[in-house]
C-alpha cells in the first residue's frame, strides 16, 4: 500500500507538469508583453512576426467580477490567426487597484478601453484598422466605444447587454448569444433589431449577425470553440485574411482539468501521513439529523431575511468591505454561522498539530488546483495587496458557516458525506437565490450560481481522508476568503 501511494502521488505530480507545460506551450509563436499603463494593467499579445505591429488592433474586454484571464480563449484565437490583441483590467477587477465606480458608470469603462487603445500604439502598434470585442459588461463597453469611435471597423458582442445601437453604428456588428440564457438571446435580439436586421456588406461596414452559440451558458460561452471561430471568421470578413494566419483550437480547459485531478491525486496520496493520527481526536458528538439540517438551513435562510431587513435600515450591501457583492457573501457567511452554530450548540473538537497540518493540506489542494492553475484559464489568483491585506477578515468571516457545516456534517462516512454536499449546496444556493429576490442589486450573483457546487465538491472531496470537523471547517474559511477576495470587484 505504502508504494502504490507514493506511485499515486508521482503520477499526479506528472499530470501536473503536463498540464502546466500544455498550458504554458498555448503561447508559441506569440509575443506576449505586460505595457506599462499606469493603473490600467495592460496585455498585448501579438503574433511573433515581422511587420506584426502593422496587422489590425483587437481590444478585449471582460465581463463584471471577471478579468483578462477569462478573455484568453478569445485572444489566443485572434492572435494565432494573426491579429494584435490588447486586454485589460477594468478598475477594481483582477490586478486594477483602482475601485470600480458605484454606477458602473459606462463612460469610465469606455475610457479604459481607449486608454488600452493608446497604450499599444504608444509601444509601437501603427495600425489604423481596429476592432473591440466584448463580454457581458464588456459587451456595453465595446457597443459603446464602436459608436463612440466610428473608425472602428467591427464590434463583437458576446453575451450583450442592453445598449444603443443605429443601422450606421457600430460598423460590422456581431452578437454572440449563450443558447443556455433566453435574456441575453432576447438582448440580442433587440439589438439586432435597432440595428437594422441581419445582413448587410462587411466591405462597406454594415454587416449585422446574430449566432446563438448551443449548450453553453453565460460563462462556458468564453470557451466555446464556436463562438471563437464565429469571431475569427468575423473578423476576416472585415480586415481579410491575416499572412501567416494559423489555426488554433483553445483546449487550455482541457490541461486545466488535467492539472485539477493531478493535484487532488497527489494531495490525497499524500494524505495518510497526517490521517493516521485521527485516532488521537476527539469523537465529535452526533447530534439528531433534523437538527443537523434544520440548523443550516435556519442559519442560511435567517442570514438572507436579516441582511435584508439591514438593508432596509440603510445598510448597502451590494459593497460591504469595498468589495461588489463579496463583501455580502462573508458577512452572510458569518451571521449563517453564527445561527447554525446556535443552534446546534455543539462545538469542534480542540485543534492540535495533525488538523492544522490536514487544515494546510486541504487548503493547499485547493488553493493550487483550483486556483493558481486556474490563473492560466479563467480567473486572476494571485492577490495584489489592496486584496491580501483582507484575507484575514475574509477567512474569520467565512469560518463560522464552515464550522456549522462541520458540525452538521462530519463524522459521516465519505458516502454520506456526498449526500451532504449536495444538500449543503442546495441550502447555500436557495439562500442566495432568496437574497437576489429580495435584493435585486445582488442580481449578478445569478450569473456564476452554477459554479459554487462544483467549488464545494472539490473541497469536500478534498477534505474527504480527514474526520475532524476543524481542519474541514478551516481548510474551507481559508480557501473561500481567498476566492472571494479574487473574484469580486472592488467598489
């Protein structure tokens, strides 16, 4: 058994090396360069050609409590395909330390992309031809910059929001619609309606098109192989086909997942050196199952109806602790907690080495594997400091919803416990469905529901070999601080 662990934990380090060497190789033959543009962090990634800084200019930009990161399936297909590209962090996204305006104010966000703009072509890129593409809230941005700008010679729209569009303006208009979310098809298809109807001539400017891309939703749509060759295609029907133009199919979700089950293979290989002290715990009182569920499910449901009787009185909660909507999920996490924990007055165990060791381990499982492989994919992990300095409240936050749970769930066997992380996920989930129906302004939290039980199975999984109820409690408050302080968007 001792060497099948050890074969276990090199094969998935090997996976991990893979994946991370597929998902560093997806930049061959591009020029990727960080520009110097003040407090807007800048990437422009451009085919490693000469005469590249004459080819037509692409802007990108992400969608709210998104970043560049998520942009790249788009960008690498451009850029492979022969364009510049430029991306970039709008204020309070990512690495942007600057706050993001309360009313998203729209001509803020334009004025980024035309300073993303003016940062390429003061690095060299000389071409007048130009087009923007855009996601979600970067749908607005790039709507608005092509009638704002009508040199612009194509606008894409990925998952568009409202906007003001003409027949004239934007030239070449493209919309690329999520099948899986009939409000952005409808979006969609207002604006291709001001716009005049599909049809038109990409020579002359007025071309207009709606793709509604099948089996994705508002997110996987960013991966989507369709929706990046229907902007390619696009885009060569308005500039022409780029010398040098090579194909590439963005499988970078693919290694990314590849690196996630390495990691989990290697940390739970590794995991009997600290469970085998699980013997010297303390057995954890088990309390009634109606009690168990019904604590959590008062705790979350009582968390929502309080903050919004909060609200009421005058409390903001869409910017608690300056973050969008974050700051909402940790004090939500806290007043759940706390009620839970009421209720079932029962407390973990006392902490001694072997849970703070398995505590890191299970962090470290997740922070890695989902994290930091994830900054190559979909998310930016590393925190800047105006970020990091809130870790600590973030993690003593989250921590009593995470002990409750502990309580609740553990000591069940690891069948069970799958039972239990799927009723812990619906419980979290119905709760903040409740809370964006009282609170519309935390509307958006509706938009990435889907992948909180995926966060929460993987961390579930990843506390799986431990009994104790402190290390499963602490591993989760320590990971979703951080995840939280890296998603969401400073306000």
């Amino acid at each position: 058994m001792e060497r099948i662990r050890w074969i276990v934990a090199g094969l998935g380090l090997l996976m991990v090396l893979f994946a991370v060497w597929q998902l560093e190789s997806v930049d061959a033959g591009l020029s990727v360069t960080v520009l110097p543009a003040g407090d807007l962090p800048v990437t422009l990634i451009s085919p490693d050609v000469e005469g590249a800084q004459e080819r037509p200019l692409v802007l990108i930009a992400h969608g709210v409590a998104a970043s560049q990161v998520i942009m790249r399936g788009f960008a690498l297909t451009l850029a492979h395909a022969g364009y510049n590209v430029a991306l970039w962090d709008f204020a309070g996204h990512g690495s942007n330390p600057q706050p993001l305006p309360i009313d998203r104010d729209l001509d803020l966000l334009v004025a980024d992309a035309e300073a993303a703009f003016q940062s390429a072509r003061e690095i060299g890129i000389i071409s007048g031809q130009t087009a923007i593409l855009g996601h979600s809230m970067g749908s607005g941005v790039a709507l608005a910059y092509g009638v704002a700008h009508p040199e612009t010679m194509a606008t894409i729209a990925v998952s568009p929001v409202s906007g003001s569009v003409s027949p004239e303006l934007p030239r070449n208009l493209l919309l690329l619609v999520e099948e899986l979310d009939q409000r952005f098809v409808r979006n969609a298809e207002d604006l291709l309606t001001q716009a005049g109807g599909p049809g038109g001539d990409p020579l002359a400017g007025t071309a207009r098109r709606m793709v509604v891309i099948p089996m994705v939703e508002h997110i996987s749509i960013l991966f989507s192989t369709t929706a990046h060759l229907e902007a390619r295609q696009w885009l060569e029907a308005t500039f022409g086909l780029q010398p040098g133009a090579g194909e590439y199919t963005d499988r970078r979700i693919l290694w990314y997942l590849l690196g996630v089950v390495g990691t989990f293979l290697f940390f739970l290989a590794l995991a009997p050196l600290v469970s085998r002290f699980q013997e010297d715990a303390d057995v954890p009182e088990v309390l009634p199952l109606v009690r168990r569920i019904g604590a959590l499910i008062a705790g979350a449901l009582g968390a929502a109806i309080l903050l919004y009787v909060l609200s009421g009185a005058g409390l903001q909660l869409n910017d608690l602790l300056g973050l969008l909507v974050g700051g909402y999920l940790l004090v939500w996490f806290a007043i759940a907690g706390a009620i839970s924990i009421l209720l079932l007055g029962s407390t973990p165990g006392r902490p001694f080495w072997p849970v703070v060791a398995s505590s890191l381990m299970v962090f470290a499982t997740l922070w890695f594997g989902l994290g930091f492989l994830g900054s190559y994919v979909w998310l930016p992990w590393i925190l800047i400091p105006k970020r990091l300095i809130w870790w600590p409240i973030g993690f003593a936050l989250a921590l009593p919803w995470w002990v409750a749970v502990a309580q609740a769930v553990l000591p069940t066997r690891r069948l069970g416990r799958a039972a239990w992380w799927l009723g812990y996920s619906l419980i979290f989930v119905g709760a903040l469905i409740l809370a964006i129906r009282l609170n519309p302004e935390l509307g958006f939290l509706i938009l990435i529901l889907p992948v909180f039980p995926f966060v929460l199975g993987l961390h579930a999984l990843a506390a799986g070999p431990y009994r104790w109820r402190a290390s499963f409690a602490l591993g989760a408050a320590l990971f979703i601080g951080w995840l939280v302080l890296a998603v969401f968007p400073l306000q």
